[in-house]
C-alpha cells in the first residue's frame, strides 16, 4: 500500500492518497498569514489505518514550514495538536 499526501491547493485542501486514490482530505481556508482547518474526513473504508493522523500531521508540519500560522477550526486538527505538543506554538490565537 503506497501512501502519499500532497497539497492540493486548487481544491484547498491536503489529500492522502492511497495506491494513487483519496482516501481522504483536511480542508483549509488560506489566508496571507494563517491556514484555518475546517474539516478533515477519512473515507469509511480506510479508516482505523491511521492515514488522518498521517495527514494532519504533515498537513500541519507543511504549514510550519511555510511560516503560517493555524486556525484548528476542525475537531480533529485541534484534538491532534493537543496530542502533540510541537504543533501548540503553530496556533494562531
């Protein structure tokens, strides 16, 4: 099982691929200086694989990259930082 996460910015959005198929998103809202998530989704038969971990991990890891700050609007982007600490000064607010 081949696993990539790619930014697809045309749809605003951070995918998992799975054997090149979405197997799921984190959504976000771009603004100059901040990425707000609002909603990540995992599809019903990939779940329980840990590709939402995967995702918002380097989803958020992208976003330190770039200097961006984060807005967790999305449940589970907040309760992910709460899990791991090295992304708290990320959040914006």
């Amino acid at each position: 099982m081949a696993i990539e996460i790619v930014d697809n910015s045309t749809e605003s959005r951070f995918e998992v691929l799975v054997d090149g198929t979405v197997a799921g998103f984190a959504d976000y809202r771009l603004r100059p200086t901040k990425i707000i998530f609002t909603h990540t989704e995992v599809r019903p038969e990939y779940e329980g694989q840990g590709l939402a971990g995967k995702l918002v991990g380097h989803a958020l890891q992208a976003s330190a990259d770039t200097g961006l700050r984060v807005v967790p609007v999305c449940p589970y982007v907040a309760k992910y930082i709460e899990r791991h600490p090295e992304f708290k000064e990320l959040v914006d607010g």
